[in-house]
C-alpha cells in the first residue's frame, strides 16, 4: 500500500486529506461518466434552514465540489421561522421527485425543530447523510447496504488509505455526537477486516479521560472542544485524527476570530506516527463521502 504522507523532519507524518480525497474523486467522476452515458445525471439537493454562517460554507463548499465533479446540485434555502411541519413537508416532496438522487439537510437547526424528525422523514434510498433511523440501525449491524454518514465513513477511509492497522487497535474517540462519535465507534468495531478495533468512546461524564487517550493507538477527537489534546494525553507513536472545527477569538486577526481543531497540532507532532492536519485533513474526506453516496443512490435508484 502507497502511504500518503508528508515528512516532517522524523517527526509525526500529515494524514493527507485532500490527497485521499481527490483520489476519491476521481473514482466518483468514472461513475458520474458511466451513468452519463446511460442519460443520467446524480442529483443532490441541499436544504438549508436559515443563514447559519458555517452552514452557509459547508453548503456552499459541497455544492461546488459537486458541479465539479459533474453532478447536478441545487440549494434550497427557508427562512429561520419555517416550522417543523413546513420542514418536513418540503422533504416529502423531494422524496417524491424521481430527479433528485440525494437530499441533505444541513445541521445545526434553529431549536424549534427536532433534528431526529426532519433526518426520519427523509427516505433512507436518498439520504446521502446516513442520518435516517434505517441507515443508523444498517450501520451498527454491519450491513453494507445503508449509506454510512459522511464524516465518520471519510475518518475510516483515510486511515485505511493512510496504512493504519485497525484489527486489534485501541481506538479512543472523544465525542458522543450522532453525526461522528458514535457512528467512527460503530464502524470501526464491526468484525471485519478493514475494522475490528477494540473502541472507547469517551465523553463529558468519563472519569480518567486523559488516562484513555494515553492507552490509544489511535485517537479520534471529536468533541469540540478547541485544542483539548495535549500532548501529555498521547502515546508515542499514535496516530490523531483532529474532527474539531473551533471558531476562536483571534485578536490580532482582520475578522478577530479564527478556526483551530480539538487538538494542539504542533504540540503533537513530535509525538504522533501520523497526524491529520486542520484543515485539510478530515473536512476535504467528508465532501468525498457525500459526493460517492450521491452517486451510489443515484446508481441505485436507476439500476
Ligand atoms: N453539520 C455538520 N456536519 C454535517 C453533516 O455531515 N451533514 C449535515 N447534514 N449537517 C452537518
């Protein structure tokens, strides 16, 4: 296997995201070509609720990653009031469209919608997010036909990409969210050979967290904290995979604020195997992920 990586003067190695992740691309661009042929495009509809700063980036950094790769891609924006019902009701159409392939609906929403409502009422054979009760419950019984949630399934590549042996791992992720802590710790503990790690996953009740880490081989922070992992917390030799997007005040900065992960990066660095850098590790991975499950449920769905 080709380890992607970037030397660092003997010091820890960059898991290289955007690498890893153009190769994605370039496998998804083969099939947006093959369906093409066949008179079909792979449509992926965003639905944003409201003007959420990062949700506009993130949206708008996955719709432009689709159109390069040749999908076709639309973004529906509704206002902040927008009720739950009116919410849902707006997804039911979509679900009903034969032209649309994917439908994602951008997280965080405002608090008067319930996010496990909006993410059941979209059908499971379109949700490129993996969030819907069906696709969760298909994850964590190890059936590959459910689509896997973006982030978690681009943290997964990119250590089997990057060489990393998983079989027998310690694995400690710091997080309990839906969208990543639970799912990477389905994922990796299923039997099967690109898996079966042996996972902690540690949250804000853990006694002894920094005792964790401390044990793991392999050390997944995804608790959004900024620069929570210091390197007292690792072994010599782990591999860390930094989730954590922080918006920080940056006083000497033009917009007085700026993003840092969960994890002192260049605290960790002599310490560390391998390293994923922020940004450019994790985040490229996850667009890589969405794009390949809009094209298998388009693949899917025209089959
Ligand atoms: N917000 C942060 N990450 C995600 C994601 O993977 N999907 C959606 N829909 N919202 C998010």
């Amino acid at each position: 296997m080709t380890l992607l990586h970037t030397e660092t003067g003997g010091r820890g190695q960059l898991i290289e995201g955007k690498a890893i992740a153009e190769q994605i691309h370039a496998n998804t661009a083969d099939r947006v070509a093959t369906l093409a042929r066949r008179g079909i495009q792979p449509r992926l509809v965003f639905v944003r609720v409201g003007e959420d700063p990062a949700s506009r980036v993130y949206v708008g950094m996955k719709e432009k990653t689709s159109k390069r790769l040749g999908l076709a891609s639309e973004t529906i924006v509704v206002s902040e009031s927008t009720t739950e019902a009116e919410l849902v009701d707006l997804i039911l159409k979509l679900n009903e469209d034969s032209n649309v392939h994917g439908i994602l609906v951008q997280a965080p929403l405002p608090k008067h919608i319930r996010e496990t409502c909006v993410y059941a009422s979209v059908k499971p054979a379109k949700d490129v997010d993996g969030f819907h009760p069906i696709n969760v419950g298909k994850l964590m019984l190890g059936d590959p036909t459910g689509f896997v949630p973006c982030t978690p399934g681009g943290i997964h590549e990119l250590l089997i990409r990057s060489g990393v042996r998983l079989s027998g791992a310690e694995v400690v992720v710091l997080g309990r969210g839906n969208i990543v802590g639970k799912p990477i710790s389905a994922i990796l503990v299923q039997k099967d050979k690109r898996a079966n790690a042996t996972v902690t996953l540690c949250h804000s009740g853990t006694r002894g967290l920094a005792a964790h880490c401390r044990r793991a081989d392999v050390l997944i922070a995804a608790m959004g904290v900024p620069r929570f992992v210091t390197a007292d917390m690792v072994k010599p030799g782990a591999v860390v995979v930094d989730v954590g997007v922080n918006r920080v005040p940056d006083p000497g900065s033009k917009t007085g604020t700026k993003l840092v992960g969960d994890v002192e990066f260049e605290e960790l660095l002599p310490v560390v195997s391998m390293i994923t850098p922020n940004p450019g590790g994790v985040g490229p991975m996850t667009i890589a992920m969405l794009m390949q499950n809009t094209v298998r449920a388009a693949e899917m769905a025209t089959a």
